[in-house]
C-alpha cells in the first residue's frame, strides 16, 4: 500500500492506517519531545495530537 | 520506504509523503515552541515569590554597588515593574526609557530609529496605560 492510500485510509479513522503511520513517524515525536535531553511525558502527548491533526487536515 | 516504480502515482504518492513529512515536522516542531513557552510562562509567575520570600529586597539596598552594575532591568526592585517592563515590545521599551530616562524628545527618538513622530508617541503612551494597568494604576 502507499502512502497516498495511507493516508486517505488513515483521515477515515482506518486503524490500520493509523497505527503504520504512527509506527512511521514515531522517532520524529520523540525527538521533538526531548527539552534540555529530558524526555518529556506532557509534550508527547501533544505531539500525538498534532500528528492526529496534521492527518486530519493535509489537504490530499 | 516505498519503490519508485517510474509510474506517476508512486510518484504522487511519494510527493505526498514528502509534503506530510515537512508539514508534520514544522507542527511539531512549532507544538514543542508553544508548549516550552506557555511553561516559561507558568515559571515566570512562579519564581519571583520565591525570590521575594527568601531574600528580602531589604538586603539587597543595602549594597547599591551590585545593584548597578546589573543590567537595566535587574536593578528594578519592584517585580510586578520589572516584569511589565519585561514584556514589553523591544523598541516600545526602547522609546520608552529614552524618553524617560534620557529625557529625549519624541522628535529626535522617531529620527533615529527611523519611525514617525506618531508612532514614537504611539509606543510610549501605549507603554504608560501598560505600566498603570499592570501597577494597579491609581495615579493618572
């Protein structure tokens, strides 16, 4: 499957789709969560959201 | 990750994939500046009590010497002003302390940094009702 069909997959929710996009892009949240070379737990979680929205809104 | 197999929708596909990639890099990137800063923001409010309960500003009168030699804006004892002051837009600030300070008239501040008369005005009234607000403001 490619990407394309990814992600008109993942903005219907598919949870499949979801999970190899969040598997794809996982080390670039975790780098950006690092503060100072301290993980931080919070802004993970908000990391997720952005990516949730990013999904949401990229215009295919 | 996936071949390119010449065709124009692997192509379009992997065109996407760059777009999403950049997008998601720049948001997330951007979430992690925005949280940093809303924390900052948080912290700030909290140390200065700190500060205040452990050393009282008493003792640090009594030895103006240090005092001075701080940048501008440390030497202020009083916090809630120096952290109005702090917020303030640079060149709002800048106009404001060289009229106040220096005692420099609105004419020459606007001719060196290159604004209108109007907008020198503008900033240090605009820090006046900022400074009132913030103090308390009971001297008009």
């Amino acid at each position: 499957m490619n990407f394309m069909e990814l992600l008109t997959r993942a903005k219907d929710n598919d949870a499949f789709a979801l999970n190899e996009i969040a598997a794809m892009y996982r080390p670039l949240l975790i780098k950006e969560s690092i503060v100072n070379g301290v993980f931080d737990e919070d802004l993970y979680q908000e990391q997720w959201l952005t990516l949730m929205n990013c999904i949401r809104k990229i215009r295919i | 990750m996936w071949k390119n197999n010449d065709n124009n929708e692997a192509d379009e596909s992997n065109i996407l994939h760059r777009q999403f990639t950049v997008y998601l890099a720049t948001a997330v990137r951007r979430t992690k500046i925005q949280y940093l800063r809303s924390k900052y923001k948080l912290q700030r409010y909290e140390i200065p009590l700190e500060i205040e309960d452990s050393y009282p500003l008493a003792d640090f009168q009594a030895e103006p010497d240090i005092i001075l030699s701080l940048p501008l804006l440390d030497q202020l004892e009083n916090i809630k002003l120096q952290r109005a002051l702090e917020q303030a837009k640079k060149r709002d600030l800048y106009i404001f302390l060289a009229k106040v300070l220096e005692g420099r008239s609105f004419v020459e501040i606007a001719a060196e940094l290159g604004i209108e008369y109007n907008t020198a005005t503008a900033a240090y009234y605009r820090m006046l009702n900022r400074l009132r607000k913030e103090l308390g403001g009971e001297d008009e």
